[in-house]
C-alpha cells in the first residue's frame, strides 16, 4: 500500500454525545492514562450533527442497529490471471462500532480492506461510503473520501529519519495545517497514545509496541472518520497485543471511532470487536455480533478459527467414548450453546428425572466476551427416543441452543 495514500487529511472526528459514550465504556477495558476531552468547540460541532440526526442514526453495539457507514453489494475482484480472491461479498459496516474480518492467509481480507479505501476497484458490485458509491468519484472527490480515512499497518510504516513527533506530524504538513495547530495535535495525540515521553526518539530507539502506538497516532492527527487496522497486532507479542487493543478499545469509547480490523487471530475479535465477518476463499462464510458467532457457528471455516480460543473441538478419548455410545443404540451426543445467564437457568438434573433420560456431561467451556457469559456443553443423552426429544424440547424452551453431534 502507498503510504502517502493512507496519510491523506481528513475533516472532523465525529463524537458521541456524553450518554452515548457512557453506555459503550461499561463494554470497554480502560487504559490508565487518561485521553484529552474533546476541545468544547467540537463537542458542540459534533453535539449540533447528532442533534439533528434521527436517534435510530446512533449506534447501539453490538446489535449492528444504526447508520451503514461503509455497505458492500455483491462486491468480487478478480486480479488479472484470473484470479479470484473476493465472491460477491455484502455487508455492512456500522458507524461508531469495531467491525472485524477474519480469515485464514488468502482468504480475501487485505483484498476487502483495499476496496474500503478505493485502493483496489471492485471487478463487480457496489462499495458505498458515508452514502456514496466509490466507483462513482472522480479522482478529487476520491482524494476527498480519503482524507476521512485513517490506516495503520501491521509493520509500522514509520519513516526512520524523523521523530515520534515527526512521524505523527506528517499528514498534518502534507495537509497544509499551520505550525501551530500541529504542535498542539502532536501533544494531544501523544498523551492520547501514552507516548509524551518519547517524542523526541526515533523508531530505531523504541519498541514495536511503541513504534503501533505511533502509527495510532499519525493515523488519528487529520481527525478520520474510520480507522482500517491491517493486521495491527501480528508483529506484536502477547502483552503489547493487549495493550494496543486496549488502546483502540478505548479510542473507539472515547470518539465514537469507526475501526475495521483486520485480523487472522480470533482472540483479537474476542478481545475488542462488537461484530465480526468470516471470510473464507474470498467468500463472506458468516457474519454477526462476536457473542453469537462464538456462540453458534454456522461454518466449518469459523469453528476452526474458533478452537484456537476456546477449544471447542470434543478431545479424542471424549469422542472415542461418545461413538461407543452412539453405536450401541443407546444415546445420543448434544452439544448445548448459550450466553448470558440461560444455562444458569436450566437444571439438567431436573431434566433427567422429568423425562426419565441420563445426560451425562463430556466436554465444555464457559467464557466471557466484553461482559457476557458464553459457553458450550457436550453431553450424551441415553433413554427412550420419545424421552430424548422431550427433554430436547424442553433444554431448548430455556433458551439453550442444542444441536445432535454427528461423530
């Protein structure tokens, strides 16, 4: 990707009114260091836009409810050769909320991050942002559009000449801005991204943790609309993996900032994101909010992706066990899914002496994503056929998902 590209300036970052803030801040990790507030000059530009905007406009995450900030329509690229690395994708992407889209290598995501920014055109389909289809813009309006876009990148892009203040600067002088307002952006994105200590050094004198923190930074000082995140964190280890998705956890609760993240690492969307898309192929496999999509997977592509967080894979002596069973005649294998408090509602030894059945658990997890309990049970079910579908029925009526497992 052409690094000048990514820096282009854009105009002012939309904020969310105070309560709006407040309800996304109970989902969020904070970070200790305290962001600045917004100057009162643009918290009362950004109070009169959301004023007379419909209610319905204001993102609710994660149910996805709100204004379409990037929607995709049976959007494909084929690259000459014939190869086809998107299939008629559609989706859309919420203002105000952390969109992530994961996939295994070539599955298509850099592909898709590129066509949000027009850096690739679609072969076919629509790609529509802020209302407006980018196969339709003139090199100016483009140039425009992408000034409201920030990028940052997963091996930092900084140039190795010029400071942590230098590097932030950047955009801001390509953009024209006076010295002074740079000076005070550059001081207020580095106590922003904890880094007021470190503006004199250069990348070669910093972490890589430090080095992203920067490239927050340098994406943040033209005030974007939305934050493309190509594979943040790969470079990183684990710690400063979880410090830098703290710090966009809390930048997204602080502006109200659109961030896409594009990622192979299913714990990066456990950790932050309130929705989710699989790619797989350069298909879109499944889409929705992280809770469901860790709750119920519909593809095969996504519970692979899945078992490197939660080991939802029945453990080889378990399914031994469980096909003896199976092949006895004399059970069946369920897998019960649910979130929020529905399993602790359900007894299953009350349901065992209801119906007359014994379930007997094999093989689970309980876990927790931004606040809310999840979790999938295994469990062989023995007793009559009539018994058994009662006592399904009546697992189901609790709000718990159960499926039979093939084995």
């Amino acid at each position: 990707m052409d690094l000048t590209q990514a820096l282009i300036p854009a105009p002012g970052v939309r904020r969310r009114l105070p309560e709006y803030i407040a309800r996304l801040r109970t989902m969020r990790t904070r970070l200790p260091r305290e962001a600045p507030v917004p100057s009162a000059h643009n918290l009362e530009q950004t109070q009169q836009r959301d004023a007379a905007r419909p209610e319905a406009a204001l993102f609710d995450a994660p149910a996805g409810a709100g204004t379409a900030l990037f929607s995709l329509r049976n959007a494909s690229k084929t690259f000459p050769g014939g190869v086809h690395a998107l299939h008629g994708v559609d989706l859309d992407i919420y203002e105000g909320e952390i969109f992530g889209i994961i996939g295994r290598s070539g599955a298509g995501k850099s592909t898709l991050l590129r066509l949000l920014n027009r850096l690739e055109r679609p072969s076919a389909g629509q790609v529509i942002f802020d209302g407006r289809d980018l196969m339709t813009l003139d090199n100016a309006a483009l140039r425009q559009m992408r000034r409201r876009i920030g990028m940052i990148f997963q091996h930092f892009n900084l140039l190795s000449s010029r400071t942590v203040a230098g590097n932030i600067a950047l955009p801001l002088e390509l953009a024209g801005t006076p010295k002074e307002k740079i000076a005070r952006r550059i001081n207020e994105l580095l106590e922003l991204v904890g880094l007021t200590d470190q503006r004199d050094r250069y990348p070669s004198q910093i972490s890589g943790g430090q080095k992203q923190r920067v490239g927050i930074a340098r994406a943040l000082a033209t005030e974007p609309r939305v934050l493309l995140c190509d594979e943040a964190t790969s470079a990183l280890d684990p710690e400063t993996t979880q410090s830098i998705l703290a710090l966009l956890a809390d930048i997204n609760t602080r502006l109200g900032l659109t961030i896409v993240l594009i990622t192979h690492q299913m714990q990066v969307i456990k950790a932050i994101a309130h929705r989710v898309a699989v790619l797989d192929g350069g298909y879109l496999a499944e889409q929705g909010t992280v809770t469901d999509i860790f709750t119920v997977p519909k593809q095969a592509i996504t519970r692979t992706l899945l078992s490197e967080v939660i080991g939802n894979e029945i453990p080889p002596g378990v399914r031994e066990r469980a096909s003896a069973l199976v092949a006895s005649g004399a059970g069946r294998i369920w897998r019960l899914a649910f979130k929020d408090d529905g399993f602790d509602r359900l007894s299953l030894t009350e349901i065992s002496n209801r119906f007359n059945v014994e379930i007997k658990l094999l093989h689970g997890y309980i876990d927790e994503i931004q606040g809310v309990s999840f979790g999938s049970l295994v469990a062989a079910a023995s007793g009559e056929a009539s018994a058994l579908e009662a006592a399904a029925a009546s697992i189901k009526a609790h709000d718990i998902i159960l499926e039979e497992v093939v084995l």
